[in-house]
C-alpha cells in the first residue's frame, strides 16, 4: 500500500501488521458493536453550512484546555496497554503528543509507569483513573501529581467491564497473558479492570457521586470526568466539583446501545452552559469531525483508536504522522468553511439532521 495519507489508511495497515487478537481488542466495541458504528455514522449526518469570501489567509487552530495551552483541539484519548501496539508503548506515544504540541492522557492501565512517561513528556499530560480501592487510588493520584501531570480525568461509564465478544471468542486473556504478561501493568502489578486476574479488587460498581468531593480532598489537580451522555449527569458532575467533563461512550466499548457522542453532545453542553468545558471523544477520524464537535459546543476533541493504528504502523513517527495529518485536515477544512480561526467556529455552521 501506498503512504497513508488519512486516519482510515492508518486503520488499514495497523490491522495488515497486528496479529488478529490484538486488532480485535483494539477495533472492537462491546455486544453488538451498534454504539461502536453510530459514533462514525452520526457524523456523517451532520452538514455543514460553510460561508464564502471570508479571508482565511491565516487559520490559526491553537487553543488552550483548562488553561494549558496546546496546539490544536484534538488531544490524546487514555487507551490501555500500547506495548500491545508497538514494543515502545506509550514511550512512543508520549514523545509523538510532545513533538506536535498537545496533550496525552495516560490510561491507569498502561504498559509503562506513569513516572517513566513523564520523565520523557515534553508536553502537558494527564492521568486517567480507574478506582480499585481508595487507598490504592489516593497513590495513584498523589504519584501522578508529583510526576508533573496537571489533571486527573476520572473515568465514570467503568461500573463494570463490558462484554466485549471478540475478545471472548478470541479468549484475548490467556493470549495476554502468555504474550504479553506486563502490557497492562505499568503503574501497579495487579491492573487490569476485565477482572481477568484474580487479585483484582475494583471497585468501579461501588462508587457514587461521593467520590468527586473525596478525589478533591485528596489532591488539587482538576477533575475531568470522562463518560458523560446526559444533562441530568453533567448537571451533578458540576454540583459535585468536576472541572470538565468529557462527553464519551468508551468508543463503543462499554454500555452498547448508548447514543453516538456527537448525537449526545447537544444535550450536554446545554446543560452545563458555560460552566465548565466540555470535550467529547468517540469517532472523530477526520478534520470535519472536529469542527462539527467544536460548532456543537466542545472546546475540544479526544482520539482514541488513530493513536494505536499509527503506533502499530510507525511507532512515535507514525504517531505523530497520524496527529500531523490530522491537524492539516482540519486546518485545510476550516479554510473550506470561511473560517480563519476557532472562534470563527460558530453553532451555525451545521445542520443537524
Ligand atoms: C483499546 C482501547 C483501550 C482503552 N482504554 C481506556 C482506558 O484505559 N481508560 C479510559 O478511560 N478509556 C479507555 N478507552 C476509551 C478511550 O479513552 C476513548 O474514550 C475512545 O477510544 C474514543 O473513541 P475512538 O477510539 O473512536 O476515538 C480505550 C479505548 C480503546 C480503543
């Protein structure tokens, strides 16, 4: 195959060099995979009203999320074990996010140790968290904070670990476990929420609201709370001290059946009104899918999967490659849109269906 030149040939070639049961725990979603293929299809729904003869000249797409400046709207999405994706892991990730300028956000479950890939960031970086107990997430939490990470994304939509059918027909955990023993492993011996490893204690399905308070007491690093589809849970997530939210459905990956992100944005940004940002993740593959999630209201867009296919296909350079194709296409379809910056941006620009 040629150069990719997009997200989808990234997608190609990653499956082309991934053994089967890895692009399945990668690519796959949960039951029937409805969520998974909603959040692409809603995007393509959507159209977009652009303005002509406007002076797009310059088109400056830079932009700051919690006041932390970064060079696009488009940051890092936390995903699980990238030493599955490539032997780098998230080395390879965290030094790609660095070169372009924007942020990653280090997933509980990462290969490497959170302290490793901060000593390698050479950009902003937060850690998500999965909850096993509290004593194990107030270090968690305190470690993240001495290592330079400047916010705490709590993961919410993780009562419990989906049915995710590929990877049982695939029994992806013995396969794991025999290839791959350490992969989910970086920040604590025993991590891995698909409660695959006996000494497993999470404690996802116990959790209420309470924990946003306790997560405040015990650090003072923000709180974004990433799994919102609703005005009713945006509205208590503000009350209860979030600092940001992040409309998300796990890329399809936990509660099938759920609306397709873009379709839950609306309702969400309606809610909070201002009062805190919002970003929102699930699909975005192209640079319209940016702007359409900035016209609906997010500050700013997560990605999830396109980070993996460029680790699988090129380690750090396919990364990057992957975030610069990105950043292009979005800079080349703001100028289409009559808009030479961001704030250009306005609700108006699409027509929902
Ligand atoms: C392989 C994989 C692993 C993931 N692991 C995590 C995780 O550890 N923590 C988390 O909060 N979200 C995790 N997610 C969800 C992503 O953060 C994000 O919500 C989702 O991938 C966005 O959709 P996209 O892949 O279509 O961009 C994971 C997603 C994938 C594909």
């Amino acid at each position: 195959m040629n150069p990719p030149i997009n997200i989808f040939d990234y997608e190609v070639l990653a499956q082309a060099s991934m053994q089967p049961v890895i692009w399945d725990f990668f690519y796959g979603g949960s039951d029937d995979e409805v969520t998974l293929r909603a959040n692409r299809s809603a995007f393509e729904r959507i159209l977009l009203r652009p303005r002509v003869l406007m002076d797009v000249n310059t088109c400056d797409i830079s932009t700051s999320v919690l006041g932390i400046p970064v060079s696009m709207p488009v940051l890092l999405a936390p995903s699980a074990a990238h030493g599955l994706a490539h032997p780098d892991g998230e080395f390879a990730t965290v030094r790609a996010a660095g070169a372009a300028n924007t942020l990653m956000t280090l997933s509980t479950e990462s290969t490497r140790s959170l302290e490793e890939v901060a000593a390698l960031a050479q950009g902003p970086l937060w850690y998500q968290l999965y909850i096993y107990t509290l004593e194990e997430a107030q270090g968690m939490v305190q470690r993240a904070e001495q290592a330079g990470y400047t916010a705490i994304v709590l993961t919410v939509d993780l009562p419990r670990y989906s049915r995710r059918e590929r990877d049982l027909r695939n029994d992806m955990n013995s396969y794991q476990q025999a290839h791959y023993p350490d992969a989910f492993s970086g920040n604590a011996p025993h991590l891995s929420v698909d409660g695959s490893d006996n000494q497993n204690t999470y404690i996802g399905d116990t959790i209420t609201w309470d924990i946003l308070p306790w997560l405040c007491s015990i650090t003072s690093l923000p709180i974004v709370v990433k799994g919102i589809l609703t005005a009713e849970d945006a509205e208590l997530a503000i009350n209860y001290g979030a600092s940001a939210i992040i409309v998300s459905n796990h890329g399809g990956r936990q509660l099938d059946g759920v609306m397709p992100t873009i379709e839950a944005l609306p309702e969400v940004v309606a809610s909070v009104d201002g009062r805190c940002e919002v970003y929102m993740d699930g699909g975005i593959r192209r640079g319209i899918d940016i702007i359409k999630a900035l016209a609906l209201g997010a500050r700013a867009v997560l990605i999830g999967r396109p980070v993996l296919w460029g680790l699988a296909v090129n380690g750090q350079e396919g990364v990057q490659h992957m975030l610069e194709l990105l950043r292009s296409e979005l800079t080349l379809s703001l100028r289409l849109a009559g808009c030479a910056s961001l704030a250009d941006i306005q609700r108006s620009l699409v027509q929902l269906p």
